[in-house]
C-alpha cells in the first residue's frame, strides 16, 4: 500500500465506531471543546499542567504548551483519547507508565521537544498504537524492548534527535512497523541483530548521520524495502550484495553527498526494480556492472569525477533511450575532461554484450 493510502487511512481512524459513554466532564478551562467533549483542542493557551478530560474525548490537543513531564496517572481519566497531540511542550522525559490506560490511542505525536530519556515502561498499554512521531528531540539512547506494548506501530518518526547506535531488540515486539525515519541523527553504528524485529520495514531514512560503513550484517534481514535513503552518511564503498535481501522491492534508492567513491561490482545483486536513484555529489567515476538500468526512470549522477570510457557504456545507452535529461561531466580521459557523458563520442567503439538468455544450455 502506498503512502498517500496510509495517510488517507488516518482520516477515517478517529471516525471509528461509536464514542465511549461516561460522564461528559465539564470542558477544561481555557480550552475549546467540540462534539460533545470529542475533541478538546487546548493549543497554545499557556498550560503548565495536563488538564483533566473526560473518558468520552477522543483528541486531545495540547500543542504549544510548558508542560515540562508527564506525570503518571495524567491520563487515567482519558481511557476513550484516539488522538494524543503534545508538540512543542517543552517536555523533557518521558517516565514510566506515562500513558498507562489509554488502550485505544492510534496517534501520539511528541514531536519538537527536549526529550532526552524515555523510560522503560513509558509506552505500557499502547497497543493499538499505530502512529508514533518523536522527531524534533534530543533522545540518544533507545531501551532494549521500548516499543514492545505496540504490536500495531506502523509508522515511527525519530529524525533530528541524538541516536548514536541501534542495539539488538530495540525494535523488539514491533513487528508490523513499516517506515522507520532516522535522518538526521548521529548514528555511527547499527549491530548486527538491530533490525531484525522489523524485517518488514518498506521505508527506511537514515540520511545525515555518521555511517562510515554499510551496516550489511543489520540490512541484511529486511526483505521489503521500497525506499532506502543513506545521503550525507560518510561512506567511501559500497559493499557487494548490499541491497541483495530487498532487492526486488526496491524503488528508491538515495546515495548523495557521501564522498562515495567506489561500488564494488557485486553491489546491486539481486536489485530488479530500482526506479528512482540518486548518486549526485560523490566521487564516482565509474558504476558497477551489477547496476541494471531496465527499470530506472529517474537518474541523478551529477558532480562526479566520471571516467569516460566503455565501463560507462551502459549508462550513455540508457542515456540515449530516455526521455530524461541527466546532467554527468567527463573527468577523465584528458580529452573527454569537460564533455557531458551523453556527447562523448567516445562510447561509438564500445561493444555490447550479450546478454545471456534464461535456461540456455551450455
């Protein structure tokens, strides 16, 4: 399924079945209620504490506010929320048991606080849980087992944070996430073992952290990755068979600004559907021979020091059969030094080889 289905998706959650019945407390002050108490929209009314709501509000927004913590129990009341939205709280940590209570949550966003430490327990009785957005915070350390209560997480949002490593059974119990963001972080190292609870992920953002690797032995379970972003990671080589265990899934392919300078030839083995890729501001000069470019639609290979001889012939054929412009500059031989890889006339001499065909005999 798509993104643009799974958004869709949200709009029809908080419409779900019938709202549950308890007494209709009165509306918190400052606050605007809707829908008989359904929706209690307290956005940036100068809270210092979290308000007290009936077991009937389905949203409750509290954006824009100086909370500071989230005490347990603060939500005990509020067995009915859908909707938990807390950006911008000033919120510092979240304790254990902070949410105890609230079974039926679908979203919780914490997004753009001072988050710092998440304890262990803090996400107990989430498990319909299905949209977690932490992004925006200062978190540098995940809890082995931190999102085991939700089994239904789907989506999980911690770009811009403070991440330095991912540990084995970080992602443990969450089985059905399927995009996981990371951009932005300060990851040098995911061990072996760390995404094996999510081998289903299909999208994946790791783009501006501190890889200097491929991290092949943690990627090397996940079996349906669609996107896969590694831009502005510190990488020199790319491995061969990296992308092998997904490799008929995968779509989108992001490589930019990472001082690459090398694919070894294995690298896109088992690579099938690629479509969009894009190696713009590296230090190629040449591409490996695993790299198919049958299914590719949108090529971006700008600012690399190209090597204009026949190793990059499969890239000027595809160049000459698309419709789209790709801009890639000879850097060497000194005679092509200048000239736009689709000008050269240096490929005219190159042979093609055949290609073998499937269960010819020897």
């Amino acid at each position: 399924m798509r993104r643009a289905s799974w958004l869709l998706l949200g709009t029809f959650l908080l419409a779900l079945g019938p709202a549950v019945h308890g007494a209709p407390a009165q509306c918190p002050d400052m606050c605007h209620c809707h829908g008989d108490l359904q929706h209690v929209i307290c956005d940036g009314v100068g809270l210092k504490s979290i308000p007290r709501v009936s077991e009937v509000t389905r949203l409750l927004n509290l954006q824009r506010n100086n909370l500071g913590a989230i005490p347990t129990g603060a939500f005990g009341e509020s067995k009915g929320l859908v909707s938990l939205h807390m950006q911008h709280c000033q919120l510092r940590e979240i304790g254990s048991q902070a949410f105890k209570g609230l079974k039926k949550l679908v979203y919780l966003y914490l997004s753009n606080n001072k988050i710092s430490s998440i304890r262990p327990g803090a996400f107990e009785d989430l498990t319909e849980l299905t949209y977690l957005h932490l992004d925006g915070n200062q978190i540098g350390e995940l809890a082995s087992g931190l999102f085991s209560p939700m089994i239904n997480l789907f989506i999980l949002q911690l770009n811009d944070n403070r991440l330095r490593e991912l540990r084995p059974a970080t992602f443990a119990g969450a089985k059905d996430l399927r995009w996981l963001h990371m951009s932005g972080n300060e990851l040098t190292t995911l061990q072996p073992g760390s995404l094996d609870d999510v081998e289903n992920l299909a999208i994946l953002h790791m783009d501006g952290n501190r890889l200097s690797s491929y991290p092949l032995a943690a990627m090397s379970k996940l079996r349906v990755v669609e996107e896969l972003t590694l831009g502005k990671n510190p990488m020199r080589t790319i491995p061969d068979i990296a992308f092998q265990s997904f490799g008929r899934y995968m779509e989108k392919l992001q490589l930019d600004n990472m001082g690459l300078e090398k694919f070894s030839d294995g690298a896109f083995t088992g690579v099938t559907a690629i479509k969009s890729l894009n190696l713009e501001n590296n230090k190629l000069k040449s591409l490996p021979k695993s790299l198919d470019f049958g299914t590719v639609t949108n090529l971006k290979i700008s600012n690399n020091p190209w090597s204009c001889t026949c190793q990059l012939a499969p890239l000027r054929r595809w160049m000459d059969s698309s419709r789209n412009r790709t801009d890639a500059a000879c850097a060497s031989p000194p005679q092509q030094k200048g000239k736009q890889v689709r000008d050269s006339a240096v490929f005219a001499g190159c042979r093609v080889k055949p290609k073998k065909k499937k269960g010819a005999r020897h």
